[in-house]
C-alpha cells in the first residue's frame, strides 16, 4: 500500500505552499489534486494580497480591519497572527519570483481594497492569484514534490480510535482506486461557492475536502456565511475584481445614480463585500436595477488606466458580457464568491480529528469571520499555507501510520460500481445539480426568510433521494467525469445541509448573513461560531456552538459597523 | 438576441484495448445565441444529451487554461469562445488538440507538454547575474509571458511541432523568456546557451502561428525572437540558426535581397549544402531558384533606417500588430 508522512489534498495555493514546509522539514510529502496545480482556482484571485508592507501602515491596523470586517465573529489571536505574518508572506512570494506590480523604485505596489483603512492590498496587475499559483508550481517543480495529478480523493478514512489513516483515491485517468496511507492528511480543497447555482467560482470548487472530513467526523464551522461578491457579470457569474472598485469604479443603478451614498456613506464603492452586497439587492429589489442586476462604471477611468491596471478583466468582460468597460457600464450583480465555512481548525490548521489538518478556503481558523475583506483570502493561504504545514510536520515527529481497513477502498468501489450500474429512473446529474444549487440561490440568497428558507430546507429529503437515483451515462474507466461529478455533487448536497441548518438557526444579522426577521447583530447570544456535525445515527446535520477566540483588546469590542 | 439552432459536429475518441484511439463524428443539435460559450454548449450536451462526452473545463473565465481544444479548425479556449464567431452556416466542429496524445474525447495527455516546459528549469535560479528590482518598468518583458497560462493552444496549433515531436514548443520558450527577461534571474546567459541548444528555440520556424493562437496574447513566437537575439547578442553564434539569422541579416541588409547559395553556405557549410543539392536541382527544374549574383533593391536607404531603428531597440519588436481599442 502507498504511503506518505503528509497527504496534501488539493495543489492551489494553501496546498502548493503548505507542501514546501514539508520539503523544507524533510518528511515525505504528497500532493493529491483532481487537476493539475496550475488548474486550480487560486489563479482567479484578481485583485491582490493584503500586507502591512508600507512603513505607514501597520499590522495592528490590518487586524483592526479585519476583526470590524469579519464582524466580530474571527478568531482574534488567528487575525492577528495572519496580519502579522503577513508583510513577510507577501515578500517571500516575491523572492519566489512573483512578478508583483512595482512603484518607481522598486517597491511593491499597492491599491485601495474594501473595507481596509490603507491602500495595503499588493497586486500583479488583475492577475495577482494567476502569478501566484503559476510562482509555487515553480517551487513545486523545483523541490521536485511527488503529485497525484487528475486524482480525486473519494473519502477520508479514519481508523477505530478515529485518528486518521489516509484517503481512498480514484485516478481519473484511468478509473483506478487505491488506497493512499498518510500519517496526516492536510485539506487545502478551496471552497463550496459552487453549492450555489449562481457563483464566481470553477466548476470543480465542490467543497470536497469538507465534505468528507464531515463524513469522517471533523466538525465544519460557520457554513451559512457565504459571501456573495458584488460584482459578479450578470450573465455568467464571473468575477469581476474588487480592485475595479479600488481603482476607482462606481456603481450605479439604472437612473446613473451612485446608490452607495445612501447605504456607506464614508467608504461608498469600498464599503465591506456584504455591505455592498445587500446595496445593491436593495436596489435591485426595489426596482432600480434592470434584469436583475446593477452596474459597474468604470468610463471615467479612462482608456489608459483601464488597459494599464485593468485589461484582463475588459477583456473577459467583452468576451463573456460582450461589454467593453471603456464604453459601457458592465451589469453586474452579487454572486456567491466565498466561503467563510470550513473545517474546523485551531490557528495552527489543526482540526479536532486527530491527524486532519486544513489551510485556505477549506478551513475555518477562522480569520474571515461572518465576512471576508477583499485581499484576504490570497493571504489567508499563502499565512496559513505555510504555518500548517510547518505545525504538521512538528507535529507529525513520532507518529507512526494507522491501521487503513481494507474496507474502505472496497465500499467506494461497490458505491462506483452501484453508480455505473443504475437503471436510467429519468434523474439526471445536471438536473439535480441545477434543482439542489438553483434553491440554494432562491432560498439562501443574500437576504435570508425564514418562511422561505424553511421551504428550501424542506427540499432536501428529496433530493437526497433522489440523488440515490442518480442515472450516469458513461460507464467507462478513462476520464470518466459523469462519476466524478456525481461524487462532487453528494458532496455539495452535504455542504448545503450545513449552510441551511446553520442559517435557519441564526436568528441574527451578522456579515453575510442577512435575516429579514432578525435585521440587527445580536452579540449576546450570537456572537459564537456554528458547528456542524454529521449524525451517522440521524442521518443529518447536527449544529452546535463554539466561542468566538478573543484577545481581550479593547478595539476590537464588537462596535456598530458602519463604513 | 436570436436563437439559433446549430450542429456540433464532434470527434468522439475512445483508447481501445489495445491502446489505438478509436474515432468517429458525432452530431449533436444545440439552440444557443451567437455569444453563447462553446464550453457552455458542450456543458449542455453533456448534461441532457450526452453524459458520455468528455472534456477538460474549471475556471469558465479563461484563467485555469484546462478547455483549450480545436474549435473550428483552430485551438481556442471553449470557455471564451462564442459558438457565433466560430460556426460557419451554423456548424461547428470540435476536436481534441493536436500534437498530442488523446485520453479520450477532448481530452488529451497533458504529460507531454508540461514535460517539454519541466525541461526549460522553470524556476528562478540563484547566480552571479541576480539585479535588485529598482524601476517600475522592471518586469515590463516579464509581464507579457506570465500571462501565459499554460493551456497548450499554441503547441496545439504549432507548425513546427507538427512535424518534428523532439522541438521544445512555444509555451515553454515564452517560459523560458519569463526567467531570462526577469532581473532578479541569477543565471540568465546559462539559460541562453541552453535554450541555443537543438530542438530549443532555434527550431521555430516564425510562422506566427502562436501568436495568432494565443488566447491571452502571450505571443510566444516574439518571445522566442527575444530570446534569439539575446542569445546572438551574448555570442552564442555556433549551430545553423543563428549562422542563418545572421547571414539573412547581413543579405538584407547589403542587398535588400536574399542570396540563397551563400545563405545555404552560411548556415550549414560545404557538406551541409551539398547534401541539399538534390533539392536545389529539383527548384531548379520549377524554375524557382533565383539569380546567384543578385541586384541590389532599391529603397535601401530606406531600409537602413529600419535596421537601425531595430537595432535600437531589439526588444521591442512587435510581430502582431497592437489591438485597437475603439474610440
């Protein structure tokens, strides 16, 4: 049987990077990815990477603006170790060879981002995660580490003490499963946002590594904050960055009106994701939209800014809106983006499963809290990329490898088996997808009811059954993507179990949570983090509560959030 | 905006046992408006025709660089290519990229290519030629390569690669051009007079074809240019390519006019040419070998004046002609 001191799942940037600690560590690390590195989704990260790095900024400020982001629901000591770590992040990227945007005399460059109170965001032109991703593949590639390419992890298995023992694996090239041993398995899988229909995110963000650390008993927090960016393009989804609102785009409804007055009246266009996320689904609500969406101005940029600062997104708004920002506002509205849920983890990645680790839009340390700043999460995984992975390998000394059931690599083949063999009941994948992820758009949108969630929430059971009837086409072993995305989709179906429990039990207002019954923030009795548990015996999803961790700095009591 | 009805026509590729690619035609009829997304018309057969169709797609916004296949005739990205652009008489026809080998449907082994870009040492190396980042334009050479996001258009559609599997390829050369284009590089000439080597990036032929290609305007084929007169600019002179660019540099430049038996004698040498005398006879027959003792253009002042302008600036040469952007 295979085996490695440290399983990696997933090759975007928290994995690429926790995978050099373990090189510079000298243990035997493996990278497991259904695509290949340079594939994964950390490249759509347009916009930039938040540090302290200009002398007249500072971390403490970072940290200020982060907590008051997240409202008030981040792990505070997780915060301030991010904003902390983060300036020599940043740099060490740029010692990797990151081509980041430069000033005259050769510092890195900077932009306005939402919500923070300097221009700290750094950025490679509209391109920043793309160079990113593309710098540690090089490293990768260098220190020669050992990838699973186009293999996807069908589960997590555990041994009787419920310690890890490493993951069954199916290689899409050629339909093999095979067991893979690992004293720890560290989940940098990225996010959910495709649990919902409408989204900014790749098709293969399905929450995988969540999804099967709750199956494998690791509790997933904060799930029913997702973030929902609010310049998606009206008809695709697709993201278009923050930084076209840093550079000083404004946005408009159909009168021309710059609406941001009246909802952030200081910080306008800059005001935090969810602030102006819930602007313009007001405006749009109240009829001042036009086909369901808003619009991004960046004309008074002029030619020459937009090209220089901005062409990648032009380009991809001709392409896929047939809209050139130079000539005409882009419609646009919100879409979800991110997911601030995630696996549970201490500030160091580890999760209460013994032997399971997380980093990046996968986990929850949590630095995101109820709402994520624009240029934070880049950081997030090159931070907590690096300090996972080195916390994982101090702690992986002494440890030996657990038993791994031959079981396990025997029910996902049967479940493989079961699946190819269904007789066509007239369900088909895509229509489940779009019925499970549609009513996570109708139901858990950017304003939350609780008569019409409790009417999604209803909706489960028959999907859930109807996903037993699920009829797959191809029957193949090669390249068999019709399996595949079955799997992701059982995933996605559990993930959207933990957003709707966790939001019809929030009777709150907090960052992207938005209750119409419960309009205001309630730090008394809401200021703690949801967790989600799989019930074996329910067959469910089963919530409860853990404390916000704070440092006990006045600055950072929960205050009204204004911008 | 009208719906219109079109025919996919797609190239249905299976491995048999025993390891030969079995293909054959499909039709598939989709409705879809002329800025519909082929990715967005496959993704639509896939998922209420057809689940059996195989293809590669992540991002759906032409980052991940993983839906690059041949659309029509050319390889694009599916994700941002509008099926209206690309139909003639409402037929499209879709194939796996070439030059490469196929796993099934569009999906091909991406083994090979990322092999040829693993061989260029595509990593910042540390060495005695390392220049701190001072200026604000230090990474304008840089910028343009990174936006390559290694899809395989260009190989796909590379004539050279077409006929010769050894050449190294354009994405990988455009990679290469990142690393010695980049100030903080520290072995910038060892990596010229690696890439000087055979089947590096004196095998392009300059057809432009990935430049054309490029779905992010990377333009490889300048890249490799680059490269060349870097490499001939550090005296890395030995081998046939750069014998033969600089003797078509020195006919042009005295003559305005080629000289193709001095060119040949130039580039290969003695043996080198006698060994293509049987191609000289056989242009000779059509009629096609030109004047051995050719006469001077005329214009070539004119001409001077756009050498010196190149040598000015070498780095610069443009070979696509900048995008317009509409007033």
């Amino acid at each position: 049987m295979k085996s490695h001191d440290l399983i990696i799942v997933g090759a975007g940037l928290a994995g690429m990077r926790a995978a050099l600690e373990g090189v510079k560590a000298g243990i035997d690390v493996a990278i497991v990815t259904k695509i290949h590195p340079l594939r994964s989704h950390s490249c759509a990260a347009q916009g930039g990477v938040n540090g302290a790095i200009d002398p007249r900024d500072s971390r403490e400020s970072h940290s200020y603006d982060t907590v008051k982001g997240g409202d008030y629901i981040g792990d505070e000591d997780a915060i301030e170790l991010m904003c902390h770590e983060a300036p020599e992040s940043i740099l060490e990227m740029d010692r990797m060879g990151t081509p980041f945007s430069r000033v005259e005399g050769g510092l890195i460059a900077q932009r306005a981002f939402g919500g923070a109170s300097f221009n700290r965001t750094c950025y490679a032109a509209d391109r920043t995660g793309q160079v990113m991703l593309h710098t540690l593949w090089e490293q990768l590639v260098k220190a020669d580490v050992r990838v699973y390419e186009e293999c996807s992890m069908l589960r997590l298995v555990t041994d009787a003490e419920k310690h890890v023992a490493g993951i069954v694996v199916y290689d899409i090239k050629t339909g093999e499963v095979f067991p893979l041993r690992g004293k720890a398995v560290l989940m940098a899988t990225g996010g959910y946002g495709r649990v919902f229909l409408s989204n900014t995110n790749a098709t293969t963000n399905t929450g995988d590594g969540m999804a099967l650390a709750l199956r494998a008993g690791a509790p997933l927090a904060d799930m029913e904050f997702v973030q929902f960016h609010p310049t998606g393009l009206l008809s695709s989804g697709i993201l278009v960055t923050e930084g076209a609102r840093g550079e000083g785009g404004y946005l408009i409804n159909v009168h021309g009106e710059r609406f941001m007055s009246k909802y952030a009246p200081n910080k306008l266009e800059l005001a935090s994701r969810d602030v102006v996320s819930r602007a313009e689904q007001t405006e749009i609500l109240e009829g001042r939209g036009k086909n369901g969406a808003v619009f991004l101005d960046l004309r008074h940029l002029g030619k020459e800014k937009i090209l220089e600062r901005l062409p990648q997104i032009r380009q991809l708004a001709i392409d896929l809106e047939g809209v050139d920002a130079i000539h005409d506002p882009l419609p646009i509205r919100p879409t979800a983006h991110y997911s601030m849920g995630g696996i549970r983890t201490n500030m160091y990645g580890a999760s209460p499963l013994q032997g399971l680790f997380s980093a990046g839009e996968a986990a929850c340390v949590s630095v995101h809290g109820a709402n994520r700043l624009g240029g934070n999460s880049l950081l997030d995984t090159i931070v907590f990329g690096k300090i996972t992975g080195k916390h994982c390998c101090d702690w992986l000394k002494g440890k030996v490898l657990r038993n791994f059931a031959a079981s396990e690599v025997d029910e996902v083949k049967s479940r493989i088996a079961d699946l190819k063999r269904r007789p066509d009941q007239g369900v088909r994948p895509l229509a489940l997808l779009q019925r499970t992820a549609g009513g996570m758009n109708q139901y858990f949108g950017v304003f939350r009811t609780p008569e019409i969630m409790q009417e999604g929430l209803a909706k489960l059971p028959a999907i859930r059954a109807d996903y037993e009837k699920m009829h797959l086409d191809d029957k193949s072993d090669e390249f068999n993507i019709d399996l595949l995305r079955a799997f992701e989709l059982g995933n996605l179906i559990d993930l959207s179990e933990c957003i709707m429990r966790g939001a019809v039990a929030r009777q709150e207002s907090r960052g992207a949570h938005a209750r119409t019954d419960f309009p205001d923030r309630d730090d008394e009795n809401w200021r703690k983090h949801t967790l989600s548990q799989w019930d074996p015996g329910k067959q469910e999803v089963v919530l409860s509560y853990e404390a916000v961790r704070t440092v006990g700095k006045a600055e950072y009591a929960p205050k009204v959030r204004t911008y | 905006m009208p719906v219109n009805t079109y025919t996919i026509r797609i190239q249905r590729k299976r491995k048999t046992s025993d390891g030969r690619i079995d293909s054959h035609w499909k039709e598939y009829s989709v409705k879809a408006t002329e800025t519909t997304t082929i990715l967005s018309i496959l993704e639509e057969i896939k998922g209420e025709q057809d689940g059996t169709l195989t293809f590669r797609q992540s991002c759906r916004s032409a980052i991940c660089g993983s839906c690059a296949m041949k659309i029509g005739g050319r390889t694009r990205l599916a994700c941002k290519t509008h099926v209206g652009v690309v139909a003639r008489d409402n037929v499209v026809e879709i194939a796996s990229q070439a030059n490469q080998p196929v796993l099934k449907d569009m999906a091909i082994d991406i083994g090979p290519f990322f092999e040829r870009v693993h061989k260029i040492t595509p990593y910042l190396t540390e060495g005695p030629e390392t220049d701190a980042v001072t200026e604000k334009t230090a990474y304008d050479q840089v910028n343009h390569v990174t936006q390559c996001i290694m899809c395989g258009s260009c190989y796909s559609d590379c004539t050279m690669a077409e006929v010769s599997p050894e050449f190294i390829g354009p994405a990988a050369l455009a990679k290469a051009f990142r690393f010695v284009s980049d100030p903080r590089e520290g072995q910038k000439t060892k990596r010229l007079r690696q890439l000087a080597e055979p089947h590096m990036m004196w095998s392009c032929a300059r057809c432009a074809m990935c430049v054309e290609t490029c779905p992010k305007d990377v333009k490889p084929m300048e890249a490799i240019v680059k490269l060349r007169t870097r490499s001939v600019a550090k005296g890395f002179n030995d081998g046939p390519g750069p014998k033969h660019a600089l003797a078509f540099h020195h006919d042009i430049q005295q003559s305005g006019h080629l000289n193709e038996f001095t060119l040949m004698m130039r580039t290969v040498g003695i043996m080198g040419t006698l060994e293509e005398l049987g191609t000289a006879f056989h242009l000779l027959k059509k009629g096609k070998v030109p004047s051995l003792f050719p006469h001077k253009s005329a214009g070539l002042a004119e001409l001077a004046k756009i050498y010196e302008i190149l040598e000015q600036n070498p780095l610069d040469v443009e070979t696509k002609a900048k995008e317009v952007v509409p007033e």
